[in-house]
RNA sequence: GGUGAGGUGGGUGAGUGGCUUAAACCAACGGUUUGCUAAACCGUCGUACUCUGAAAGGGGUACCGAGGGUUCGAAUCCCUCCCUCACCGCCA
C-alpha cells in the first residue's frame, strides 16, 4: 500500500510512474480523490477529537461534583454530555465511513515502478538485462519433452497425481523424487552460505497475513482457501517468512534481516490453458526456496542485484541456459518497484520458462506490514522488503530432464552429484 | 474436543468504576561522581492519528489480547471471539 504522503509531495512522479503501468489520464484521478478524502478524514478527525475531549473533561467534572454532593449540578452536566456523545457518535460513523473509502481506493493503487522501468504493458516489452552468452542447446530431433521424459524414466506421474488430488497435482517418485530433495537442500545450503537464516514456516496462514504481504484482497481466486478455519494455503513462502515482522519495529543495526525458506507452494491459478499448462509448466503445487530480505532503504538496490548474483550463480552451477528480464511497468507485480525474471531456456519444448523473479517492494509492503526501524534520529522509518525464488523447482527439474537429455538418458549436473547420490538417470533407472 | 486459570509497556508485575497522567522494580539510553570496572545518585524512557509551530517543542484523541456493549466516566462491569498455560481425551 503506497503513503498518501507520498502522494501528497511526489504526485508528479507518482503519475509518471502509474503511466509506466498503463494508467489512462482518467484511471489517474483516483490521486485527487485519495487526497480529498485525506483531507476530509484528517477534518472529521479533528472535529471528532474535540468532541471527546470535551466530554472527558464534562466527566471528570461530574466526578468532582458528585464527590462533593452537587448531584443537581452533576445530573445538569450529564444531559449537556449526552448532547456531546451524540454529535460525537455520528461523527464517527462519519470517520468510520470515509476511512473504509479511502481505504477502498488506495488499495487499488499498486507500486510506483522505479525510475529505471521500462513502460509498457505486455511481455514483449520486458527488456532482456543479462542474456546467455553461448548458443543455445541443440537437442537430436527426437528429443523430448520433459513430460514425457518423466514418463520413461517413471520419474513424476501426473496421471496418478490427478487420481489423487486432481490435474495440476504432480506425484514425483524414485530418482524423481530424490531429484526434488536434492535441489532444496542444494538452494538451501547455497542460501545458508549467503548468510540467510533457514526457516520453515507454516503453510497456511490466516487472512491478516494474507492482506498484509498483499495476496488479499488482490488476488484472492489465486489462493486455496480453508473456509472451515479460514486459513488460506501459501502461494509462495513469501507470505510467512514477510510476515515475520509484521507490526515490529527492527533495531537499525539487525538490518539486513536475511531470511530463507524452502515451502511446497499452492496455486488455483484459474485461466490457464493449452500447451502453457502441460507437464510442470504450471502446477497447482510446487517447490520453492525463496529468499527474503528487510533493507535499510538507502541499500535495497545494492542489495537486490546481490539477490541477481545469487540466483544466477545457481542457474549457472546447475549449468542451465538462461537470461534475466527488466520487466516493463504493465508486467511487474502490483506490490514491486522493480522486477527482474529469470527464465531458464527448456530445449525440450525449444521455450524460455520463468524460473525466478527478484523484486524489491521498497516501502510498499512494509507500509501495510508496520515493518519500521528506528533512524538515527529517532524517527520511525519503514523498511524496504525485497525477496527472490532461489528457486522455483519444478521448472527447473523441466528444464534439466529436457537439456541433459540423450538418447541413453539423462545426465546430472555436477554440482548435485553430491545431493542426489546419482550422476544418471536411464531406463529401469 | 472437555475442564480450569490467565492475557497490562522491551521484561517482571500492581491496579475490582473517577484520587491512574497505568504504580514499582528490572533492562536500555543520557548525565553526575570516580583511577578503570562496578556501585550510587539524577534524568530520559511507548505507538498511531491529529492540531499548532520555521524549528525545537507544545496541545488533543485513541490504544491494557481483538471486537462489540453498559455508564456522565471502563485496564476495571457484561457479551462474543482469539491466543497462552495446566490437566483430561484423541493423536504422528
């Protein structure tokens, strides 16, 4: 949620900025609504304020003359407050009311891209920040795609996921299976090194949680809810490692606060179809380490490129092809000031798949968090929250069976060796 | 799931309707004293919103788990919910 302060003294680069997103002249005006309704609410307040002030001091009045045995006099001063109360109840009513409306509309606000985001609306117009410098793999004719890779190799079955839970539900088995653990406890133990603290977090939260990191009321439909408890499923690890800090005030010297965490991740993702959604292209339920990070704001963007070099070094050890996205205004996130995708080439179906997206959400997130430190001057600042998938693994284990695939079978990148306990996979296993 | 006891500032903890402006102690921070450490003493010590002021600051309002209610007035009384602890039941 952005500060309506920052509205007040950046409009002009806050509509720069919304224009980046495909903001129309018109959708603009929601700006002047929010600071008329600012301005009413701060009114109201004042007045409602003034209200109850008087009433306190009434009171305390018939207090004093009760104790002293005026009890004329007091009853006189009881009927002035209840004039006063419900002037006052109405005012708040009022409050309440233009409160839950600029509420309403500064929601439908979403980040200010940074100054270095490309405008335009569509994937197209992302632009291509780092690219893989050699050619592109060139697989035999006959290669395969990873879906069907799993299927020889008896490594994921998707039809008996589907049996179990429904489509979107993919069931991973021996070398398979082994081959998922592998990569979390190889993203993990990179993460450790990085100095982020491992987590395991719960995996359903409650809806304060779900507002807080910006999934309600945005996209509630994207989220399995639990009606029963009213718990919602996480759709990334994002939502709990964020809500760690929700509402607390961090010492300025524990910034960075550098979190890690490796969480199965839930997705209706309603509307979705054809040849994007086969195989591990886009699952219901799937694997990811994500890091997270809480920033002094005068380092966040130092800090994201770190979060760059982190993925990237894991991209190249796995000794995958892939390049990373400046993504334009209209494709970043609603929370992000700035994004970059990461997306690994899969040979196999000759496509780029995204793998990775690292943002950095400034103020943005933590407004709605209370997430603040104290500066050296004693005023509460909010932080600035960053996270990254480092990474999001069934597209990954896509790739890999695709690329290092060969008529015999498949070939396990060195780094994992160690993790998995094999260096092939081939039929019969 | 059942029964009982609880939830007060960074921590411990007092507070059963107005004398509370939430005591006291601890921790933290600043200072004085001292040869250093320590101790003692003095001071500061919440958050949000708002008004005022150039600023430093000053005023007001709200907040004692959350939300409602009773009352001129609620940390205190009532209702609902959440959470914690103990025991019982069930259970990996």
């Amino acid at each position: 949620m952005l500060e309506i302060q920052i509205l007040r003294d950046e409009k002009d680069r806050v509509i720069t900025g919304l224009k980046k997103r495909g903001f129309t002249e018109e959708k603009l005006l929601i700006i002047d609504q929010i600071i008329d309704l600012d301005d009413q609410r701060k009114a109201s307040q004042t007045h409602l304020d003034g209200l109850l002030n008087e009433r306190n001091t009434l009171s305390d009045e018939i207090g004093g003359l009760f104790k002293s045995g005026q009890k004329d006099e007091a009853n006189q001063l009881k009927i002035k407050v209840q004039a006063i109360k419900d002037t006052a109840e109405a005012t708040e009513t009022e409050l309440t009311k233009i409160k839950s409306q600029l509420d309403n509309l500064l929601v439908l606000l979403p980040n200010i891209p940074h100054s270095s985001v490309p405008s335009g609306r569509l994937p197209e117009d992302n632009i291509v920040y780092k690219e893989w410098r050699a050619d592109l793999p060139e697989l035999a004719a006959d290669a395969l795609p990873h879906w069907e890779l799993a299927e020889k190799y008896n490594l994921i079955d998707f039809k008996l996921g589907a049996f179990i839970t429904g489509s979107g539900f993919p069931l991973y088995r021996g070398k398979g299976a082994r081959l998922q653990r592998a990569l979390i406890s190889y993203f993990l133990d990179h993460a450790h090194r990085a100095g982020f603290e491992e987590i395991q977090p719960p995996l359903m939260v409650n809806s304060d949680s779900a507002y807080a990191t910006g999934q309600l009321p945005d996209k509630e439909g994207q989220m399995y809810h639990m009606e029963k408890d009213d718990l919602y499923m996480i759709p990334t690890a994002e939502v709990p490692l964020t809500n760690m800090y929700r509402g607390q005030i961090i010492a300025e010297s524990d910034l960075p606060i550098k979190l890690t965490g490796y969480t199965p991740c839930f997705r209706r993702e309603a509307g979705s179809y054809g040849a994007d959604v086969k195989g591990l292209n886009r699952v219901h339920q799937f694997d990811k380490v994500e890091i997270v990070q809480f920033e002094h704001p005068s380092r966040s963007y130092e800090t994201l490129h770190h979060m760059l070099d982190h993925v990237a070094h894991l991209l190249d050890s796995l000794e995958l092809p892939y390049r990373i996205l400046h993504l334009c205004g209209g494709d970043m996130g609603f929370t992000s000031a700035l994004t970059y995708d990461f997306e690994v080439y899969s040979a196999g179906q000759r496509r780029w798949l995204e793998v990775s997206s690292v943002s950095n959400f400034e103020t943005f997130q933590a407004n709605r968090l209370k997430t603040r430190y104290k500066d050296e001057h004693g005023k509460m600042q909010l932080v600035h929250t960053l996270n990254g998938s480092a990474l999001a693994l069934a597209r990954i284990v896509a790739a890999l069976l695709e690329n290092n695939q060969s008529a015999e079978g498949i070939r396990i990148p060195e780094i994992l060796i160690p993790y998995t306990g094999f260096d092939f996979i081939g039929v019969g296993n």
